[in-house]
C-alpha cells in the first residue's frame, strides 16, 4: 500500500515538472505590476499583479488618444483643424508642450504634443475639442472604457495627474493599447515619433520619453508615464518579423507590454525591453490558418452552399513555448448540425489547440467565413426530411 501511494506521488510529481518545465517562466522583473500580451495570438505570456489597482499616471492619455481618434475617424475633428488653448489647458501642470491662450493650434499638432510631449496642456485642449469641457469629456471615457470592457478602470481627468479614484489595471491597459492600435491603424504612427517641437515653443521638451524607440527598432510605440504615486510606469509594443508566419504583414508577430510602478525612466525602458525580448525567445507563434483562410469546412444544412468555412477573419495564430509547436493537437467544437441561414463574423465554435503531452495551449474563437443563405423551399424541405431520417 505504502509503495503504490509512493508510485503514484512520484508520477504525479514527474507530470507536474513535465508541465512546469514546459511553461516558460519569465525573468525577474523590477516592477510593481506588469502584463506581457502576445497581441498577434491574443495570449498573455506572462504577469504579475495584473488586476490590481494602479494610478495610470500619463498612460491614461491612451484613452483620450482613443477618443479623439474616434472624433476624427467619424469627422467630429479633422487634423488641419485649430483648436483654441484656454486658461484652464495653459495653466495645467506637469508636462507640457508649451502652448497659450494666443494660438490656435491644429489637432495633428495637439495630438504630437499629448504623444510624444506628453503635453497636460495639448491633452486638456483635445479633452475641450472632442467634448465641449472636461468633465464631459471624463464621461466619455468612462463609457468607453466600459464599452470596451475595462470593467477596473475609473477616469478622473484626460491626462492622468494624481486623483482619487483615477485608477486602472495592467490588464485593462492591455485592452485599451491593443483596441488602440486594432480599431485606429491609421493615427498609431504619431506614437513611434522621437522628437516633436511646435514651433515657436521651447525646445527642452522635444523628445519621446519611450526610450525603447531609440535603443529598439522593432518598437513602435506606445506611451509612457510618471507621477510620485504612479511610479515610472510604460506601455510598449514591438513588432518583429518571425520566419514561418508568412509574407508582408502576415509575417509579424506584434508583442505589448504594460509596465507600471518602476524606480526609474531607464528602469522602466530596460525592464520593459527583458520582457519583449524574454516573449520573442520563449515563445514561438505557429499559425494555424492565414487570413481569411478555412479551419475546418463542415456540412451546411438547407443552405444554397454545402458547406461553411469556419476560421477567423485575421487568421489562427497561437504561441507555445519554443521549440514545441510542431506536435500540437487540435480539436474543433462546433454546433451539429449546421442549419443556414449563416452570417458572415457569425461566433460558430472553438479551436482548441494543445502541446503533443495533451497541455493546454488556447481556445480560439471561430467565426463564419462567408455568408451561407437560405436554399430555396425545396431544398430546404429535402434536408429536413434527410435531417429527420437520420
């Protein structure tokens, strides 16, 4: 009795080591909270903390960031136009980017100041622009972070000076930065900008605090911030290219960042740059399936197709540890039987994909590649007398 109790503590403690063993552990890192997010696969990598309550600090100005791009996207705003600065925007402490009462300043060069100045002032005249006045402008935040599911964010203010209750999570900041850059392609670009100076304005305050964007190519953005309470804190994301995946964009891999509560701006750059470069070397993305491309092609019932293709729309990529993806298993979930009408972007199943020993490794959510209507009232008649008898 007391050998087979010892037997069967000895092989399960193997199992639990062959499954420690198989989860890259990352390095230590010298922060607060931190969150590493596989943006291409959508899985987290690594975390500490992850849900616990922070002070933003300058990376709430993502959020405003989010809205005024929204604001321009719907034609509410256009970059040429000037925005006036008020008592209230020029008096604002902290970072600023220098502008007055005097000018009229177009938004593409408020949006510089806010990103790359890290400008209270510019970001208060974007918060006027978009809302009319701050407090409404707050609100509007708040219901986009709800919108959003940042269900642990709360905003006091568009630029992230200390407040009570202006708070939020590295997990949730992961969800706005990665919105951020899927919903808004075309505005992302003002966060990888090194310097910027409206002109006529003092030049001290010219350079990007994301010191990542001068030590690592690959990185393309996306925000810093620092108070007392906050510490020095950085989102940033990185985007490499990675053999395998495939051509042109489809063959990058795009890793994010939350880092929150460093002891210094190198700190918070260097801390940041081990973990990307830790997600990079521990982990390998192995796609599944290509944009657009079919996981699996099921029978369709009563439909003018016969089949469905099931997939996602921006392609099946997953991350595994490196050097374990070519053993993994798949196993698809899906209704049975599949009955049209079938709308394209249709949630219609799961991928679940694990490692060859049987862990674990995601579940992706499948959608209905193309649109399967109706067949005509025969047809449909003829399937359910088919469905019937079977």
């Amino acid at each position: 009795m007391l050998l087979r109790r010892l037997i069967a503590f000895v092989s399960l403690s193997l199992c639990a080591a062959l499954v420690w063993a198989q989860t890259p552990q990352p390095p230590e890192i010298a922060a607060r909270a931190y969150l590493l997010l596989d943006v291409t696969s959508g899985q987290v990598l690594a975390a500490k903390d992850p849900d616990a309550a922070v002070e933003p600090a300058s990376l709430t100005k993502l959020m405003t960031a989010y809205l005024v791009f929204d604001a321009l996207r719907t034609k509410k705003l256009s970059l040429a136009q000037t925005l006036p600065v008020s008592e209230r925007a020029w008096k604002m402490p902290g970072s600023r980017m220098f502008i007055d009462p005097k000018m009229q300043v177009p938004v593409e060069d408020l949006l510089k100041g806010m990103i790359v100045q890290s400008g209270n002032d510019a970001t208060v005249a974007l918060a006027e622009g978009v809302g009319g006045t701050v407090e409404r402008f707050v609100e509007m935040m708040n219901a986009q972070a709800k919108a959003l599911g940042m269900n642990a964010t709360s905003y006091q203010n568009p630029e992230g000076l200390t407040a009570p209750g202006h708070t939020t999570t590295a997990r949730d900041l992961s969800v706005l930065a990665t919105r951020l850059m899927r919903d808004f392609p075309e505005y992302v670009g003002y966060y990888a900008i090194q310097r910027y100076r409206y002109p006529g304005t003092p030049a001290a305050n010219d350079t990007n605090r994301n010191l990542l964007l001068f030590r690592d190519p690959s990185v393309d953005g996306l925000k810093t911030g620092h108070t007392a309470a906050a510490g020095y804190c950085l989102v940033a994301t990185a985007r490499r290219e990675v053999p395998g995946l495939g051509a042109g964009v489809q063959g990058q891999r795009r890793l994010l960042s939350v880092l929150l509560g460093a002891a210094s701006e190198n700190a918070r750059a260097a801390e940041s740059q081990k973990l990307l470069n830790w997600g990079y070397s521990a982990y390998e993305a192995v796609r599944l399936a290509p944009a657009d491309g079919a996981v699996v092609t099921p029978k369709v019932w009563k439909g003018k197709a016969a089949q469905a293709r099931l997939g996602r729309a921006e392609g099946v990529v997953v991350s595994v540890p490196a050097g374990e993806g070519a053993g993994l298993k798949t196993e698809v979930l899906r209704p049975d039987p599949l009955v049209a009408p079938l709308q394209r972007g249709q949630l219609l199943g799961t991928l679940r994909v694990s490692l060859a020993n049987g862990t674990p490794v995601a579940e992706v959510p499948l959608t209905v590649l193309d649109t399967v209507e109706e067949s005509g009232i025969f047809g449909r008649a003829w399937d359910a007398l088919r469905l019937w008898i079977q």
